[in-house]
C-alpha cells in the first residue's frame, strides 16, 4: 500500500462505505480506513463467520461488504488511526506496525459515541450503554444478562429489548422516557421508510407477547447491588425529565441494565483539524458545520453520515455517496454537469431519509430535569472519577468553559478523551456559564485513541537510541 491515495475514508460503516463507492467508481484514487476487521460499522457490523444471520440487519451489511469489495477502492482494516495533522498526515496502527498516507482529501465518516446521562449506580457491573448491548447481540448473538431491565430513549429501547428476547432472555421492563404522544409524533416521519417503521413495530409486537412492562415517562434514579444482582430503582418523569412529586418507585431485580441516551457525533478529528463546528439545539449535539455537499469549513476536508449528525444508517449511507460524488468534482474527476447528474438521485432521497432520522434523534435530546437530577456525590466522568460536586466547585472558583474544567479536575483526560462524559459536563457548564455554545467543546488532542507505545516504536536497545552532539555553548 505504498502509493498515496488521493482520498482516504476515515471509517468503513454506511456513510464511509457510500462515499468510497461513488468516489472510486468515477476514478478517485480511494482507500477505506476502519479499526474493524470488516465493513459495516456498528450498526451493519459483521458477525464471526460460524454465525448465521438471523434478520436483515447483517444482509444489509453484506451488501454494503460486497459492493466494497467489488469496487476498485482500496481497504486497510484493523487499522486504528491516532492522529491526523493538519497537512492531511494521517497516523495509524495496524497488524504490520505504524503507517502513514497524505491524501488530497479526507470523508471523515466515523460515526458516534453513545451517549448515557448519570446517576448514583450507573458505574456498576452490571450496567452497560444500549449501543454497547446492541454490538454483544448483533456481532456476538450474547446477551447482556438472563434478566435485563432496559432503559432510556429513542429507537435503540425497542431495537435491544426485542433483540433480547428473540435472543432468549428476559426483559423485566422498558423503562422509557419519552410518552407515548411523543412516540407517535417522531413515528409519523418514518411513513417515508415503511421498512423502519414495519422493523419497529415488530419489536414493540415482541416486547408485548413476552408480557413486558413498558413504563413511559419513566427514568432509572438509582442502582444498586445486592447478592450479585442489581436492584433498580425506576421512577416517574415529566416532560422535561424531573421526578414527578409523589409518583411511585418501582424497583426491579435483574442482572444487567441496558441504558442510554442517545449518540453523540464523534467530532474528534473535525475538532482536532479545526473545523468550523455548531451546536445542533434540536438534536442537542455539536457537529461540524457542512455546506450543501458535506464540505466542511476546512478545504479538502468532507465531514459525512452520523458522525456529522445523527440522522441514521440510511440517511448516512445517502451522504457518503453524495459526499464521495463532490470529493470527485473537487479533484477535477468529474466536471459539474457530470456531478449533478450522478448526485442528483441521492440527494432527492437524502431529504426524507435525513428527516426520519432526525425526528429519532430529538427524542434522545437530554432533558433539563435529567441534568439537574445528577448529584453532587454521582461520578461523571468515570476515567478520572470526578463527580458533579467537584466540577460544580470548579465552577465556583471561576472555570468558565471546558477546557478550563479540564485543566482544574482532569475531567475528559482519561483513556476515552472525554467521550463518555463531554456531553453530560457541557450540559452542567453550560448552565452556569450562559448555555451550550458559551461552554465550548473539549479541544481535541491526539492521540485520538489509546494506542500502546511499544507498537508505535517497535523493539530497540538502548544503544540504537541515536544521541545528538550537544549545542556549543
């Protein structure tokens, strides 16, 4: 893989697969980049070939595979990329050891982070994110526990709760934040995907044949551990997610809990590279700011699929080959004549399939009486163990953004770089300093991922280490 490519695809899911395909077809140069084994990203992530596919979701990612596979771009899987400069030097590590490549132009198609609010047990063993539970049910076909109370908002509620029980566990009850109003609502922009809001259905359908309790504008306040099982405390919201005053707790017994709160775009090498980016207040998420052919704010450099704002696989994949078709304009591969004829067809179908996805995404917006219910003893970021009190302190003494509260309790400086708890503490800074876009974002710093350090300089002897002469004085 000595020669350049002229693009290299940042992530090998829906939309990095759409924009590899377009761009490659019409003679861009282009290489697939992915820490996976295999395309498809997480949601069309592929299963250990001994296992058979047991819905559609895996045939879907077949054919993306195969359409890969069957084009002239290039992959380089297992690859985990660390850093990107900003001369477009792209840093990873894969089976062999370090390697580089220096595009002309990078699709930065790396999806999402999940996103899941505090509160006091969340740290637990026991607990684990719905996107997390999603990866063990569909790549490994496991469980996330015989018994599992499942929790949180949007579509993932449904999709993990049925996958459980078609799975052979038990789930003791959806515990779900949004109402059935607001449900019916976000449904109605999936009557332009009637694949999707048949696939929901059948879950819903499943989840009521196994007996199981749905408890709308419902939220976990607490777990805890008792003889090796969770005891789960479930109690009554309102709209804007704060415990309804004298509503009634229910506590539940199980082994797991799958819990979330959405995703979260995972703008690391936007950010890293200095793109323009702004905060989204229906999905409540920042994301780099796109122009109408997924552009970014720096040249060359294209920002698509979920990564650039959740909007679903569907729409994703719709971008990707949109945004591989301007990659090829750009390059000089395809005059504009040529361009609108080919982007065309994605595009009219982009609107609606953006749409639906959307609609889903703001039923995952983090609700103010989910925030101020975080108490002060409740760990935010679990890397560094920082809690709500040690920030709210931080603020007290003058921390103004995030970066600042960073540098003052080393929250996001542990191995997940903020990933896990970047949205939650925007959310609590932003209420003392004047909103969301006043508290900033974490700059991002490579390296992008944990990586070891004897891979990246492989095995030397003290004496190899070159020692330079020292400077005159």
């Amino acid at each position: 893989m000595s020669k350049q490519p002229e693009l290299v695809v940042l992530g090998a899911g829906p939309a990095g697969i759409g924009a590899a395909l377009s761009a490659a077809a019409v003679g861009v140069d282009t290489l697939v980049v992915d820490r996976a084994s295999s395309g498809g990203g997480q949601v069309y992530r592929a299963r250990p070939s001994e296992f058979t596919a047991s819905d559609d979701a895996p045939q879907v990612g077949d054919v993306l595979r195969a359409a890969l596979d069957a084009s002239a771009a290039r992959v380089a899987f297992s690859h985990r990329v660390w850093c990107v400069g900003s001369d477009f030097r792209i840093d990873a590590l894969g089976p062999n050891g370090p390697v580089n490549w220096r595009p002309k132009a990078i699709v930065v198609a790396v999806g999402t982070t999940e996103r899941v609010i505090p509160f006091p047990g969340w740290t637990l063993p026991g607990v684990i994110g719905l996107a997390a539970a999603t990866l063990l049910l569909k790549s490994q076909a496991m469980l996330p526990g015989e018994r599992t109370v499942v929790a949180g908002a949007g579509p993932l509620l449904g999709a993990v709760a049925g996958a459980i029980i078609k799975g052979g566990g038990r789930v003791e009850a959806v515990v779900d934040l949004s109402s059935r109003g607001e449900w019916a609502r976000a449904a109605s922009s999936l009557l332009a995907r009637p694949a999707d809001l048949v696939r929901g259905i059948g879950w819903l359908r499943d989840v009521a044949r196994a007996g199981t309790p749905i408890l709308n504008r419902h939220a976990v306040s607490e777990v805890c551990s008792e003889e090796e099982e969770l005891r789960i405390s479930v109690v009554p919201i309102d709209a804007e997610g704060r415990r309804r005053p004298g509503g009634l707790t229910r506590v539940f017994s199980a082994d797991s809990l799958a819990v979330g709160n959405g995703l979260v775009p995972a703008t690391e090498i936007t950010r890293l590279l200095g793109a323009d980016h702004e905060f989204d207040t229906t999905t409540g998420a920042w994301v780099p700011s796109r122009d109408n052919e997924l552009r970014t704010s720096i040249d060359q450099l294209y920002a698509v699929g979920d990564g650039a704002g959740v909007t679903g696989a569907h729409a994703a994949q719709l971008e990707g080959r949109v945004a591989g078709l301007t990659v090829a304009r750009d390059l000089g591969h395809l005059d504009d004549a040529a361009f609108r004829r080919l982007a065309a067809p994605y595009k009219r179908r982009l609107g609606l399939a953006a749409l639906a996805g959307r609609r889903m995404a703001e039923l995952m917006v983090p609700r103010d009486g989910q925030i101020d219910a975080i108490g002060l003893d409740t760990v935010v970021c679990r890397c560094e163990d920082v809690s709500r009190g040690e920030l709210e302190n931080a603020l007290d003494q003058g921390a103004a953004n995030l970066d600042q509260l960073k540098s003052w309790t080393r929250c996001g400086m542990g191995p997940c770089q903020g990933r896990m708890c970047g949205d939650t503490v925007g959310a609590i800074v932003g209420r003392r300093v004047g909103g969301r876009v006043k508290a900033g974002m974490w700059s991002a710093r490579p390296p992008l991922m944990t990586v070891p350090l004897e891979e990246l300089t492989g095995q030397f002897a003290y004496e190899d280490i070159a020692i330079p002469e020292a400077a005159p004085l």
